[in-house]
C-alpha cells in the first residue's frame, strides 16, 4: 500500500484556516489573541523564566522519533531546579500514558506519569458530555490503545484481527490516530467507502501531518478528517490539541493556574500554538519539529495562517 505523497505546505492551509475558524469561531477576541503574538526571537531559558507552568508537546519538541531532541532531558532537568512545573500535553492517543514514559525515559526525558496529559484521557469524559456515551461507535486507530481509552463498552473495532465490525450499526466515528498505520490509510480507506455515510468525526489526534522518524513528513487522521468534512460530508467534533477539552484537562491537572502565567511550547501552529493561544496560554513555537524547514519564511506563513505565536525558538536546549 503506498503512502500518501509527502506534503508541502501549500496543501495543508486549507485545512488549517479550517481549523482556526473552528476554534475561533465568529469571537473578533480570540481572533485576535490568535492572530497577535509577538514572534519574538529569545532564548528558550529566557522565555521560562517569565511563565510559572510549561506545556510541552512531544514529537518535534522534546524527541522526534526515538532520538530526542538534543538538550530536551537537560532542559527538564534545569526547569525542576529551577521549580518551574510543566506537563506535556499531546495529542498521542496511540500510546497509555505509561508507554510514553517508558518511550520518552529511554532517550533521557523523565517525566513523571502526572506529568502526562494526552487527548486519549479526554476522550471518555468528552463523549459523555455529547451524550455519546451510550451509542455505538467506530474506533480508527491503534487497537491496543483503545484498552487504555476507549470510553464505551459500544466500541466497533475497525482494522482489529478477528474483529468484525458493523459500520452500519456505528453512530460516530472516533479517530484516535494511529502510529501502526502511517499516511492516515485506514481513515482514508474507511471514508472513501461511503459505507460511515455522514456521522459525526471525533478527532482525537487532530494532527494533520507527522514526521516519521526518517525526517519525511506525512498525511495523517486529521488531514483526511478536514478533507472529508470540507467536502460536506462529516462534521467534525475536536478533542485534542487545537481543540478546547485536552487543554482544559491540562489546566485542571495543573490546578487552575492562571492562564497568562502557562506558556504551551509546541513545534506546529496549527494545533499546539492555535490551540493554546484561543485558550488563553502564551505560546512558544520551536524550530525543531515541522516548521523548522520553513524557517527563512515562518513570519510571511504564520503571518497568512493569522496564527502568531509569542515566541519563537531555535530549539528547546537550555543554552541554545
Ligand atoms: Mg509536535
């Protein structure tokens, strides 16, 4: 099966705007807020010091496939010095907060399992509130993670060995993302069959593109969600990162900090840094993930994608 071609921007600013207009809406206030960072070119331990909470995302920021970042275990280790708290908060629903861990402690990033917020954990909750919880559903994406965090007995696996799953029976769809399929297959392969007609889209990982761990950079469930859903066939219902409830749940496990007092650290505008800004967080976007190829022209991109972040660093080593 050949993976989707690897993207250039161009194809994912669509998909972009279509995501800031989801969540900003019609508010001229979080527009704005959106659209407003300074980009300021600093240091990363000169930016920590002005914020009492750090958010980090994962992939791109503290590790990129099973390497990590250099500096990114020092940096963690600095900032406990220094007494400065952080959570990651990621949009990996693929893994239980224990694999990320275990992942993320071979390559030198210790983090504690409270440290550990993904959009997995959102989910159950999420789908109770919608009133969902009863209904039967389509589970895309890693089979083993649906143990961790599938939020109703009602789960229809898709892609499962020995399962035999019913779409017709389905009532929404939940993509979870799925790091055992890369290129977003098995969502494209499920919509292009017309057989999920127009039921509600869940994105738990709402990513749009992800790097493989040999630096090329693919189409994953987000892309084929936004593709789907701007055809007029799907709504779509945010879960993770650029949507509210994992960054809610973060803020909870932080204990209610204030807002301007969190600064979220991520490597993609569309979901770490859109999504942290409409939430009230400062941003911090680093060169060492998806946007560091795209460095010479980042203020013309993020000025045309209406996303700015405050910040802007090279990487998040602490003497960088
Ligand atoms: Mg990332």
């Amino acid at each position: 099966m050949s993976k989707p071609p690897v993207p250039d921007h161009g194809c994912l600013e669509k998909h972009i705007v279509h995501y800031r207009q989801m969540v900003c809406g019609h508010s001229v206030a979080l527009d704005e807020r959106v659209r407003r960072g300074m980009m300021q070119r600093v240091a990363f331990s000169e930016v920590v010091r002005r914020y009492s909470w750090i958010w980090f995302d994962a992939y791109g920021v503290l590790n990129r496939g099973t390497e990590p970042v250099p500096g990114a275990g020092e940096t963690l280790r600095q900032l406990r010095r220094a007494g400065i708290p952080f959570r990651l908060v990621s949009n990996n629903a693929s893994h239980a907060p224990e694999e990320i861990r275990a992942n993320l402690a071979a390559m030198g990033i210790v983090l504690d399992l409270d440290d550990i917020v993904t959009s997995g954990q959102v989910v159950g909750d999420h789908v109770r509130e919608l009133g969902y919880d009863t209904r039967p559903y389509l589970w895309v994406g890693a089979h083993d993670s649906a143990r961790h965090y599938a939020p109703n007995p009602h789960v229809l696996m898709v892609n499962h060995p020995g399962s035999t799953w019913r779409e017709d029976a389905a009532e929404f769809v939940l993509f979870s993302g799925n790091q055992e399929y890369y290129g977003g297959v098995q969502e494209r392969i499920l919509l292009a069959s017309g057989r999920v007609r127009s039921l509600p889209l869940l994105l738990v990982n709402a990513d749009l593109v992800a790097p493989e761990p040999s630096g090329e950079t693919h189409l994953v469930a987000g892309f084929t969600a936004c593709t789907a859903s701007e055809a007029g066939r799907h709504p779509l219902v945010g879960v993770g990162k650029p949507f509210r409830p994992v960054f809610d749940l973060a803020w909870k496990r932080c204990g209610y900090p204030p807002l301007d007092r969190v600064l979220m650290v991520g490597d993609a505008l569309e979901t770490d840094i859109l999504g942290a800004a409409a939430f009230g967080v400062g941003t911090c976007l680093t060169l060492t993930g998806l946007y560091g190829p795209m460095e010479a022209i980042l203020e013309p991109v993020c000025f045309r994608m209406g996303i700015q972040p405050d910040y802007v660093v090279g990487s998040i080593a602490w003497k960088a």
